[in-house]
C-alpha cells in the first residue's frame, strides 16, 4: 500500500479523499450523505433507512428494474449503511469500471424518481427489518444500548421505530432528501486502484452546484437512564453495558483502546477467559470501542441464562473495574498485536480503507496513515495505560437487558 491520503475539496465544498493501493485491481468508493438518524426531524426515527432503499429505486431516465440492470451490469458489490451522522452509499468493483459507476450513482444522489408507488415498498422493508429484531435479540440490545447511552439525538436507532415509520410519509421523505443530501458537507471517499486526478474532474462535473450553508448544528438532550429491562420469553438473558470514554480527538485514545483491547481483544483476553472459560457463566461475551464525533464509550455484551444472568453482569463489571488494579507486559504486548492484526487485515480492503478515511476526516479533520496508528499503538505503555485508567476509570454503566429475568444494578 501506498501511504499517505489524495484529498481535494470541489467548488460545491465536497471533500474528495483517496488512499492508493498499489497490490489490488480493485477499487471502493463512497458517498458520506449528511442525513444520518440523528439528523432526522422528531418523529421520522427510520427516515434515513428506508431512503436508502427508495433513492435505488429509479434515477435519472432509469426505472428501478434498469438502474438495477445498470449496477449489476458493472458488476458492483453495492453497500450501504445509516449511521448517526451519515447516510453511506457505494460500491467496490474492478477499477475499470468505476467511471460509469459514479455516473449512476450522480443520478441517485441527485435525480432519484423518488416514486410514490416505490416508497411503500422502501418502507415496508423497513418495518420488516425492524420486527425482525424481535429474532435478533443480541442486536436489539445493542441498538437499544446506544439509544440509552448516547445524549439523544444521538443514539437514535438507525432501523427505525415502527410506529414512526408507519406514519412517515412520501413528502416528508422527500424533504429530508432535500434538505439532508447537502452536497457541501458531502464527504467522497475512494481506496484502491484508481486516478484521483480524473475522479475529482469527473465528480465536479457531474456535482455542479452552490456551496449551501452549513447546517444547523444538533442540540443534545440527556442520556435516559441506567438500566433498562425488555421482557422476553426466550431462554436467554442478553446484556448490554455501555460506559463513556475518551474519543478519537483525546490524547489517551489509543492508551484506551489498548485497555479495551486487554479486556476483549480474544481469547486469552480478560473477559473470555475469565467470565466464560474459568466461571462458565456465558456463551458468548464481547467489549469493543465505540465511538461517534460527539462522544464515546466502550461497548460489551454477554449472552447467559436466566439463572447465571445476575453473576454474570457483576463479574463483568468487576473486571472492568479490576483492570486498573494491574495490567502485565505480556497482556500488553498481546493487545498490541491484536489491534494492529486488525488493522492490517483492515488495509488490505478497499471497502474497509475507503470507509476509515471518511470516519478519521468526518471525526479528525484529517486522514491518519497506517504507519501513524501503528506507531501510536506501538508507543503505549504499561505504565501509560494504567495512568490513563486512574484518570479515566471503567465505571458508570448504562446497561440493558432483554429475557425472561432482569437484574440487579449496583
């Protein structure tokens, strides 16, 4: 790989970033759409996902069985996601293709038909995503974890509420698309194999427009409380624990993620061999780093059985809290190499490349290379990480439980 990020901003103020990948004959792109859930109107929780099913449906002169036809036709492996902050469209394909690729995706972006007869269908699949969490209990928790964590509007749910996607509407919709695909805070990225010279002509050509203003900034309400229990009549208990930490922008991310990485970084991590090996509490338990540009926390799950659900949340906790008791070289070299195992596997995806450099830009105004995070991994200590946890305690938990049984915060 070549290190080292293309950047370019076009007149309309959308920023273009690339990162070369000398190895592959691949390339990924995205289009970071500022119409992410927590910038939806009040009421509208779910708006983001079913626009991004509609917007596919019909653009340009296409109808939706020939825009299909036309994706398909340049054989793109298409993604999209709905975060808090963004909606995400895009692709990874061979390089040869990306040229007609971004055409198509210039008429969904800005000439979608946005039928009415095709927004219920958009809709529907909504709705049916949502219930079908109801099967998904370790998802469900999570989702409704971030929506208890997280200052509102924050954590809302990217699947949506039911009752608020019923009532949602076509020109509601519409609206949202035109208000929220502002083309100036539009973030463009691509990794791979391409010529960022001819991309950045390209994209100013097709996405000729005024710079609009900025738009308003979201106001933030409070968190909604410290525990939460959803009855179900299944045969587990799934808990979910959340618990603020530093974010990107602090001096003490990567003494954090190493932390966390010594608590759940595999096997022979903290949680698993403690919780799950020597106690037999769970069959499945998890803690990972999760962040938004706003805030941060540190994520974990466990799956157990009504009977063990209560020991098994106060064993967590306590090796959250035990961990700033001591921490040893080896656990520290192996949470080292495991973070950057990651992100070398990570390096090696155009997709996963082309999605880090819009996050790091979004939430650092700038993109880091992979030698830079390799190093500050690399320069953390035990004595560093330590001091970090003193100032930066692993306590103060939201938690929510979905089964048969609830349990008992301390």
């Amino acid at each position: 790989m070549i290190e080292g990020a293309d950047k370019h901003i076009l007149n309309n103020g959308m920023v273009i970033l690339g990162e070369p990948m000398d190895a592959v004959e691949s390339v990924a792109f995205g289009f970071m759409l500022p119409a992410g859930a927590a910038t939806l109107p009040e009421g509208c929780c779910g708006a983001s996902n079913v626009i991004t099913d509609w917007i596919f449906r019909g653009a340009g002169d296409r109808d939706s069985r020939q825009l299909s036809d036309a994706l398909d036709g340049l054989g793109l492996i298409r993604g999209h996601s709905v975060g808090s902050s963004h909606i995400t469209i895009g692709a990874a394909l061979e390089a040869g293709n990306l040229a007609p690729a971004l055409d198509l995706y210039a008429d969904v972006i800005l000439r979608s038909s946005l039928r009415d007869d095709q927004f219920e269908l958009a809709r529907q699949l909504a709705i049916d995503e949502v219930l079908s969490l109801d099967d998904d209990p370790r998802q469900k928790v999570m989702l409704k974890l971030r929506e208890q964590f997280y200052p509102s509007p924050l954590g809302r749910s990217a699947v949506g509420d039911v009752a608020e996607l019923k009532n949602l509407t076509p020109d509601v919709s519409k609206q949202i698309v035109n208000d929220r695909f502002n083309l100036s805070q539009t973030i463009f990225t691509v990794a791979g194999k391409y010529d960022f010279d001819a991309v950045c002509r390209q994209l100013e050509h097709l996405f000729k427009s005024e710079r609009r203003h900025d738009d308003e900034a979201i106001t933030l309400g409070a968190g909604r409380g410290q525990y939460t229990h959803i009855d179900n009549d299944g045969a587990q208990v799934h808990i979910g624990l959340m618990m603020e930490t530093v974010k990107p922008t602090d001096e003490n991310y990567y003494n954090a993620r190493v932390a966390i990485s010594v608590l759940s970084g595999g096997m022979s991590a903290r949680l698993f061999t403690e919780v799950r090996e020597k106690r037999g509490l769970c069959y499945a338990i998890v803690a990972r780093y999760h962040s938004l540009k706003e805030a941060a926390g540190i994520m974990g799950y466990a799956g157990t059985t009504p009977d063990k659900a209560q020991e098994t949340l106060d064993c967590i906790i306590g090796e959250f809290r035990r961990l700033r008791e001591g921490i040893s070289e080896e656990e520290l070299a192996r949470a080292k190499v495991g973070l950057k195992s990651a992100l070398i596997l990570q390096s090696e995806s155009s997709s996963s490349r082309a999605g880090a450099i819009g996050s790091d830009y979004y939430i650092l105004g700038r993109v880091r290379s992979l030698d830079e995070i390799k190093d500050k991994i690399e320069e953390t200590s035990v004595e560093s990480v330590l001091g970090f946890l003193r100032d930066h305690p692993f306590d103060g938990f939201t938690i929510v439980t979905i089964g048969p049984k609830q349990v008992t915060v301390a």
